[in-house]
C-alpha cells in the first residue's frame, strides 16, 4: 500500500514559529492528490487574513523552502515570501539584502495563545489602515518629530524634514517609487553639493525610514519612524530656526578644526601656499561646497573659507589665522 505524504522533508506540522514580535503557523493537508501548505502569519501591524494558501518553491541546492503568500498592510495586500528550513524560517520584509529580516524558530504555542496573538495583530492591522488612509506622518527621531510627511493617493507625498544635517527650507513636493514592503520618496532638499536629491525608504509594514547611504545597508544610515500626526505652520517654522542654528554650530566646529591641519598640510615653504587642485584629493572632498583660499602669512597659511552656494550646513564664511 503506498502512503500519501506532505513532501517536504525534514519539516514536521503543525509549525509554530516565533521571533522578533512575528508568529507563524504552518500547516499541511495530506492527500494522495498532493498536499496544500497553509500559512497564518500575526505581526505588529501586518499579517495574513486567518489561514491562507502558500505556494512552495524548493531550493536547488538546499533542503529549504520558499512559501509565497498573500499578507496585509496598512496600504493593502502583498505578497510575503518565507524561507522555511527545518525548525527555523526567515521572513524578509525589506527591498535591500539583509534589512527588515523576521527570524523565526519553532516554539510551542497553545491555541488560546496563537489566538490572543491573531487578534491583536488584527487589531494593529486596523489601526494601520486607517492612520494611511489619512496618509499624515510625523517623521520622528530619537529626540522628537524633524519632519513630516503627507501622501496625496497616486501624487508624489508633500515632505518637510528639519534638523542638523538635512533642510527643506519649505513643505515640497516628491516622486514615490514602489518597491516591496517599500516606498521609496525622493525630494530636493539641502544640502544639495552636486544637484543631487534626497532621498527616504519608508517600509511600510514597521512604518521605520531610513536614508539610505547605498543599494546595500551599511551602518551610519540615519532612521526614523513615521508617526501619525502634522505639524502647524508656527512649529514647522520653528523647528526649522532650531535646525539651522544646530547645523551652523556643527559647521563651525567642523570648519575650525580642520583648519589647522589643512594650513599645515598646505605650509611647503616659506611664503608659499598649496591651493586644494594641488593637494591630496580627500581635502577637497572634505570641504565640498565651500570655496578655499590659502593664504600665505608670516606664521603659516590662513585659510579663508566660504560656502559655494549658501545653504544648509554650507553657511560658514570667515578667515581662519594658523
């Protein structure tokens, strides 16, 4: 008599998976017809509607599966994809290798449990939707809201952000990219040293926003959170105040500490100054968007500096004596 099995090795169902606030059920329906794999999955604020079908690719090369299936965001459905390996699965959430990564290992979990679980994901999920249905974000950091953001359904959002190292000198209008659990919003904004825009990712599952330094994470990139909320026209203009006089005060730190050693660096001689077209190439990358004069004095070369274009964390003007 032959035996009718799931065919998918080293895996035994149920499944219960949890890891990073996520929960996972898997399971399976034996048949000598073939068997049908069903996924539920609860996050904070995404999720699939109860259990649902999950298509399954098998890897080449590796006893480990893809499952596909249909999930719920606050902007819609999507489709997650979950690589599952024996006992441990990984969930990615995000557009970039290795970013907004869910990993999952079996747990045991009563039914009562699981369900509590569900139902507040569901609970979130709701309130996801509703926070983009009315589409205005605060972007917050650790010290508080230095931005915000308001979509307009299929037009670019409307963004502001204000604080020491990124100013938009007024609310502008942006180009939105889709990409995954992405949206990817690009606007003008300073400082601007080569007509380059600035750019956020916003993922929409755990509403986190990053500024993204490259097509792979690298540590350093700035991140916030989208808030529910706006701001009045008073508090934008004196967010902005605060942002400026914060990036004037790490300008000038920066400009007179590396003054010195820039005079130093350009002293060969007597009398005689290097101009930065002469000098190591990283000296011009470090003041990009300023205009440098050095000038020869009878203790060393002065540095006068001045910013190309006056903006955003280019607004230092002054002579610095070595």
């Amino acid at each position: 008599m032959l035996a009718c099995t799931t065919g998918i090795p080293g895996v035994e169902f149920p499944l219960t998976l949890v890891g990073d606030g996520v929960v996972a059920r898997v399971t399976a329906e034996r048949g000598c017809q073939g068997s049908g794999v069903h996924v539920g999955l609860w996050g904070p604020g995404f999720g699939t509607d109860g259990d649902v079908v999950a298509s399954m690719v098998q890897e080449e090369e590796d006893e480990a599966f893809w499952l596909h299936f249909p999930v719920k965001t606050g902007l819609g459905e999507a489709v997650a994809a979950m690589r599952l390996q024996g006992s441990v699965a990984v969930l990615p959430l995000g557009s970039r290798p290795g970013e907004f990564e869910v990993h999952l290992a079996r747990t045991d979990m009563d039914d009562a449990s699981l369900e509590k679980h569900a139902s507040d994901s569901a609970a979130q999920l709701a309130k996801e939707v509703e926070y983009w249905k009315q589409g205005s974000f605060l972007l917050v950091s650790e010290r508080g809201p230095v931005g915000e953001v308001r979509f307009r359904g299929d037009q670019g959002p409307i963004v502001s952000v204000h604080d020491e190292w990124w100013l938009t000198p007024r609310p502008v209008e942006s180009t939105l990219e889709s990409a995954g659990a992405e949206l990817l919003v690009t606007f003008e904004a300073e400082p601007s040293l080569k007509g380059e825009g600035a750019r956020m990712r916003i993922h929409v599952p755990s509403r986190t926003v990053v500024v993204p330094m490259g097509p792979v994470p690298i540590e350093g990139e700035r991140s916030f959170r989208l808030e529910p909320g706006s701001l009045t026209d008073e508090a934008r203009k004196e967010a902005m105040t605060e942002a400026i006089s914060s990036a004037d005060q790490l300008e000038q730190a920066f400009v007179q500490s590396l003054a010195p050693k820039l005079s130093a660096a350009a002293s060969v001689q007597e009398g005689k100054c290097l101009q930065l077209p002469q000098m190591a190439e990283e000296w011009s990358m470090m003041l990009e968007g300023y205009d440098v004069q050095l000038i020869p004095t009878s203790q060393g070369c002065s540095v006068g500096i001045e910013p190309s274009r006056p903006q955003h964390g280019r607004r230092y003007r002054g002579v610095i004596q070595p």
